[in-house]
C-alpha cells in the first residue's frame, strides 16, 4: 500500500493523492510511504521515482545494516525497527528538500505516529523534510526503550529474589534474556554509529536546531548502549554466582562423600580382616570378641568425626 502527504506552497496538507498528481500540484514538500508494498509498487521506486539502483537493491535486500548513503539529488537512510518479539526490521528513507519516501516491508507503527503526528500539527509543516526524518528516526529509537525496561525489569526482579542460585531453570531464563540483550545490541550499535555520523557530516547539512534533534537521538542511544552493557554484565554477574553456588554445592556433596568414604574405610579393613575364613584366629572363638571389635569400630568412627569437627570440616556445610 502507498500512502501520500503532500504540504502545498501555501501551507495546506493534502493527503492520499495518486502519485501521478506530484508533479502536477505545487507542493513545497511531500511524503510517500510504502507500507507493505506489493511487487508491482516496489518497481515504481525506479520507474516512478528513478532512484539509484544501489539504494533499491538496498530496499529490496533482506535486513541491511543501519548506514546513510549520499546520492546526488537525495540522501538514503538504512534504519532498523525492533518488533516485540525483538527481531529487527528494516525502514528505508529517502530524503532530500523537496520530498521524504519510506519504504517498509513490514508494518511499522512509528511511520503511523509520525502521520497523526503531521496532520494534528500544522506548525511542523515549514520544517521540511529533515524535521520529518528525525521525527521518523526519534519514534524507531524511542521504541527501543520499552524493551530494554522490560528486560531489565525481569533481570532485577530474578535477582532480588534469588531464585536463580539454586534454580537451573531460571539460569536458562537468564541466558535467554542475555541473548535477546545481544539482539538488541546489534540493533543499537550500529544506529548509534549512523547517528554519529549524520551530526558528522558535511554533506548532511543540518542548521543548528536540527543538529539539536538529532543530537538528541544520539544522546537517547548512548543511554541505551550502556543499558544494555549493564544489564549483560549484570546477566554475567548472575551466572557466576550461579556458577559459585553450585561449586560450593558440589563441594558439600563432595565432603559428604569423603567423610563417609573416610570413616567407612578402617571399619571396612577390620571387617575385611575378620571376614577371611582361616581356622587359626584366636579372635574368633572369644565370648566376646564380636562385641569387643563392634566397640572398637565404633570408636574408630567417632574419633574421626571428633578430628574432622575439629578441622572445620562441618563448617563448610553451613555456607
């Protein structure tokens, strides 16, 4: 579907007009948006529009890394939207003074916003094109924010609970939301770089307010660039106390063992010894040799869990 907002000479907005009537009407500026676009529709951006074959092959390839082309009469924008399910998606924006075009293959509702945004607001009109593509860039970025909040929401509360330290479950859920965080990064980094250079470069020229707007984009980025360093640190930070409590759960096992393996091995010796089936061992016939060896087995493992106590040993099943 295409949808058409032109902005007349005399500061009128007319909207949902056939394409074929841009040239016939005098308009100081106007804006096309591919929304979802058919096969047919996409061959207008050369047919119709004429624009460089880089920049098409740019629209019509899957996912391309967020970057800013300079052509001779427009400028192309890459941007990357993130969906709720946090799969990126690509929004093309071709711009110059006298038109903005988006084109998006899948539904984007900031492009919506954006156009309520313009027809409620008639003092944005004589900002132009620029005004529009920051407004564009600025409502895809502030979509990043809530699903950065609610990642960070579910880290900390997992982590005020402390569930994780004891639940190989909620480890998996850590690691899930540590590769969703490495999503969004790979989203994030690149348009923070592309904003970089749009307030670097002398070719995008930009007036003081719109340096402003743009620079303010790049400010919202930073924040969450280190959002998300945070919270993968904080992801880290939890799988190795997870890591730390279950070391030291595997050392109580180990300790159990070892003690029981400890005590156990005397007293096996002595039943070993006493189990062999020679006929001279005096031991045998005594009235109360089976008593006397029991009590001396059981002092045996007394004495031994009296030196461990005295070790600390037990200390370590407390921790």
């Amino acid at each position: 579907m295409i949808r058409t907002i032109g902005i007349t000479k005399d500061q009128k907005l007319i909207k949902d007009f056939p394409l074929e009537d841009i040239h016939k009407n005098e308009f100081e500026w106007y804006w096309v948006d591919f929304n979802c676009p058919t096969d047919e529709e996409e061959l207008l951006l050369d047919s119709f529009f004429h624009f460089h074959p880089l920049a098409i092959e740019d629209c019509l390839m899957r996912l391309q890394r967020p970057k800013l082309d300079f052509y001779d009469d427009f400028h192309f924008f890459v941007i990357q939207r993130m969906n709720e399910e946090l799969t990126a998606e690509e929004v093309n924006i071709f711009v110059s003074n006298k038109f903005i075009v988006t084109f998006h293959k899948n539904v984007a509702p900031e492009i919506d916003r954006v156009q309520m945004m313009l027809e409620k607001q008639p003092k944005n009109w004589e900002r132009g094109t620029v005004y529009l593509t920051y407004q564009v860039i600025d409502k895809i970025v502030d979509n990043y924010f809530p699903l950065v909040y609610k990642i960070e929401d579910h880290l900390n509360t997992l982590e005020d609970e402390l569930t994780y330290q004891s639940n190989p479950n909620a480890m998996k859920i850590v690691f899930e939301f540590r590769s969703d965080l490495l999503d969004l990064r790979r989203t994030i980094l690149p348009m923070r770089d592309l904003l970089y250079r749009i307030l670097n470069s002398y070719r995008f020229s930009l007036n003081k307010s719109e340096r402003a707007y743009f620079g303010d984009i790049y400010d919202h980025l930073l924040k969450l660039t280190e959002m998300i360093e945070s919270n993968r640190e904080l992801t880290a930070d939890m799988r190795d106390s997870y890591m730390a409590m279950s070391s030291t759960r595997m050392n109580g096992i180990m300790m159990t063992l070892t003690i029981v393996s400890t005590i156990f091995i005397p007293l096996t010796f002595i039943a070993g010894v006493y189990g062999m089936n020679f006929d001279h061992m005096p031991e045998l016939h005594g009235k109360y040799s089976y008593f006397i060896v029991l009590g001396i087995m059981i002092f045996i493992a007394l004495f031994m869990l009296a030196i461990f106590k005295l070790k600390g040993w037990f200390n370590l099943f407390k921790t």
